[in-house]
C-alpha cells in the first residue's frame, strides 16, 4: 500500500473520532456552549479543526482509488 494513502486513511480516521468525541465533550459539558454565542461559535470553530482534515483524507482516498473496469 503507498503510503501516502495509509496517511490519509489515519488522517481521516483520528480526525472523525475526534470530532465525535468533541461532540460528546460539547453534549456533554455542563458550561454554557450553546447558550452562549461566543461559545458556541469557539465549539463549532474547534470542530472544524478536526472536521476539515477528515473530508481531505476522504477526499484523497476516494480519488486514488483504481477506477473500475
């Protein structure tokens, strides 16, 4: 297997556990995260971080796929 694809099939995979994981935190939490706007828009800022790099190792992923005969 290239290994850049294993990469990017880690990078996806740690970044969507994260991101569930942050959003147990959130739902979790007994802080003001959705009352609050400011909060509220730092825990969505923060999911992004983990959210972003999930769809580009998807994204890699499916485009080095071998296209089907």
């Amino acid at each position: 297997m290239d290994p850049t694809s294993t990469f990017y099939q880690t990078l996806s995979g740690v970044s969507f556990t994260l991101l569930g994981l942050w959003f147990t935190v959130m739902q979790l939490g007994h802080g003001g995260w959705r009352t609050d706007p400011t909060r509220h828009r730092a825990g969505l800022h923060i999911a992004l971080h983990f959210f972003l790099p999930g769809v580009l190792g998807l994204s890699h992923c499916w485009s080095a796929r071998p296209a089907a005969a």
